[in-house]
C-alpha cells in the first residue's frame, strides 16, 4: 500500500519529533501519576515536571515578569476559559478579525446572548483579503475597542496577521486583548514582553509539534478572569471555593502529564533551530506549489499569494466541489488534505467559496517535502483535465 502523504498539519501536525515519543512513552510507563495529589516521590516529580513545562513555555513565548502558564485540554477550552472569564457589559465593543476559528466565535456569540455587547469585524481589503489599517483605525476612532480578538495566524489562508500594528493602533482605547497563536506559536516568533497582549492561546498539537490533549493560555499581565471551571485541585480540600491564589484555580481535575511532558519536549526540539528557518521552509515550499498551482487553468488560489504566510494554502478546483477533491486525492493518491469551511466561520464571504462548499486547504509542515508537492499538483492536473 502506498504510504499516506500527509497535508493537514494545521489541523494536527503529524508526525511528531521522535523525542516527543520518546518522552511520552517514558512518562506513561514510568511516572504518569496525578501530579500534587500525594507526597510520594513520583508525584512530586510530575509536579515539578509540570512546573518546568510553565517556565519553558514563559521563556519561550518572552512573557511578562508576572506571566503566568495555565495549561488546558485544548484551545478550545482555553478560548472558553479567557472569554466566558472575562466581566462583560452591554455597552462592551469586541472587534474580531474575519480570520477566526468557531474556538473564539462560538463562544463570543454563546456570551453576546446573555450579555447584549456588539461584535464588530476588523475591515479587510477585498482585493488581497489584508486588513485595511485606515479604515480600522477609523472604526476604533467610531467605536473605541473594550476587547480585542486577533487570529496570529489564518488556518485558511495560513495569512500572518499584523498584530503588532492592531494593538498599536488600539492602544489609547486600552482594550484587553486577546491573540490566538494556536496556528503560530513554534512557527511564528513571538515577545509579548512590552506588548498589549493580555491573553495568548497556545495549542500543544499544531505548529508545536507536541502531543494532542494539551493547550492553554498564557496570562501576560496577571488579569483576573472569573472561575468558570469548578472541581479538586489537589490542596485546599475543605474549602468549597476555587484557589484565587495562583493558577492552579483555573486547573481543576487531574493534570494531564503525559501530553504536558510531551509538550516539554516539544518545545525543547522546536527551540533547538530558530524559529525563523521553520517559517521560511514553509514559505519557501507554499511559493513552489503556488507557482505549480497556476500553471493549471482549472484551479482558483486564494489569497494572500505572497511571502506574507505560513505554510497555509487554499484553492478549488473547477467543476468540483471541495469534499470531491479531498475524496478523490484520499482514495486515489493516498494524500491527506482538510476540506470545507475550517471553523472559520467569517472568511468565507470574502474568499466567496460557498458554490464550491469551502476550500481545498493543504497545509504543509516540518517533514513534508518538494517531492510531496510535486506529487500534488501531478494529481491536480489529472484531476483537472478528468
């Protein structure tokens, strides 16, 4: 059977460094305990464990001073965590960008419901779907930001969005802000030291090349967020309340150590080349399929077309809708790739993508190769001429 060629790393990457394996078969077998719920020796050693995973990914990210590390299941939960702990009023402004994931969306429109406030998108440039800074600066100047929501980094069009100059440019409204990295963190350089990042979104699975079942968000300024996950923490048993103390009030249930020492390891391979060459690989390999893909007159690239992306990228073939694509690439040449609307709920108007039920995305990562997408744009011109 041929081998499945994979390109759906911003869904999960796969496959993982060899450490992370490593690490996570060793931790499974010889130490995966519940962390802090005992005074034996293993449980201490989870616990310190977790703690070191905290300071890498503090380090890593160039937090705060007071940064603080809280770990999660997932994103996900992590956008619930950050959103639904948020104090919100009626009169509150939440400017998205149109690049979101149904991670941030859902939960702002499950809270716009019972707390009334307006969710305004950031304005794009329809001709090359960037955002357009003067006509946000005028929608800020309009309608001042409470909170600010920005999507690193597109998992549809892999777009790298400016976010240094958004939160700038929102500075005087003094707004929270809120940065998802879960399609950037590892791939994307990252300070937030001295920004206006309040909260980042970190997933463990995607462009950390760590294992699924962990992510969190990192809290850059020592906000407070209103517990809305309840449970043991292992300490302070008889009291009924959550720890307002430190993070392990937002950390309810037993701690996941097997993934946390496969993310430990994760970023210890990730930081072991800078990140810059990663995103410049994948730039360099999205340009050749670009330049492949246009040379067939069937196909319909989305942009952004230029340098500006990671190794996102979008299209539709003519006379197919999307699934059709993805099936056919699956069951007739063995290579994965993600089809349909992404989560994404908002972009789509914009790439006007619906007659073909959403997109083909390929989305290319750490050991995929030009032979990979040579074999692509071969079964893309088979596929194009029937």
């Amino acid at each position: 059977m041929k081998k499945l060629m994979y390109l759906d790393n911003a869904s999960t990457t796969y496959p993982k460094p060899e450490s992370v394996y490593q690490a996570m078969e060793e931790a499974g077998r010889n130490f995966a305990v519940n962390a802090g719920r005992g005074s034996y020796s293993l449980a201490r050693k989870a616990s310190q464990l977790i703690d070191d995973t905290r300071e890498k990914m503090c380090n890593f990210v160039h937090g705060e001073s007071i940064a603080e590390v809280i770990f999660t299941p997932s994103a996900t939960i992590a956008c619930n965590q950050v959103l639904g702990g948020l104090e919100w009023k009626k009169e509150d402004i939440v400017y998205v960008t149109p690049f979101e994931h149904n991670a941030i969306m859902r939960v702002l429109y499950h809270l716009q419901k019972e707390y009334k406030f307006e969710i305004a998108e950031l304005a794009i440039l329809s001709e090359n779907l960037e955002l357009d800074k003067a006509k946000i600066q005028f929608q800020f100047l309009r309608k001042p930001p409470s909170v600010l929501v920005i999507n690193q980094v597109s998992n549809v069009s892999g777009y790298i969005i400016p976010w240094q100059e958004i939160t700038q440019m929102a500075e005087q409204y003094h707004p929270i802000v809120i940065l998802d990295g879960s399609q950037a963190l590892g791939l994307v350089p990252i300070a937030l030291k001295n920004t206006m990042v309040d909260f980042y979104i970190f997933a463990g699975h995607k462009t950390l090349y760590g294992p699924l079942g962990i992510g969190g968000f990192i809290n850059n300024h020592g906000r407070k967020l209103k517990k809305i996950l309840f449970g043991g923490t292992g300490s302070d048993s008889l009291n009924l309340t959550m720890s307002s103390e430190d993070v392990k009030g937002y950390e309810p249930g037993s701690m996941n150590i097997t993934a946390i020492v496969g993310l430990l390891a994760a970023l210890v391979e990730t930081m072991k080349l800078p990140i810059e060459e990663n995103l410049q690989m994948e730039q360099k390999m999205r340009n050749f399929l670009i330049e492949k893909l246009k040379e067939i007159p069937e196909v319909v690239l989305y942009p952004p077309l230029k340098q500006e992306a990671t190794g996102i990228l979008s299209f539709n073939v003519e006379g197919y809708q999307a699934y059709e694509v993805g099936k056919i690439l699956d069951e007739e040449y063995q290579i994965a790739v993600r089809t349909g609307y992404h989560c994404a709920p908002l972009i789509h108007k914009y790439l006007q993508n619906k007659t073909y039920g959403g997109t083909v995305r390929v989305s290319i990562g750490r050991f995929n190769t030009i032979e990979e997408l040579y074999s692509l744009v071969k079964a893309i011109q088979e596929l194009a001429v029937g």
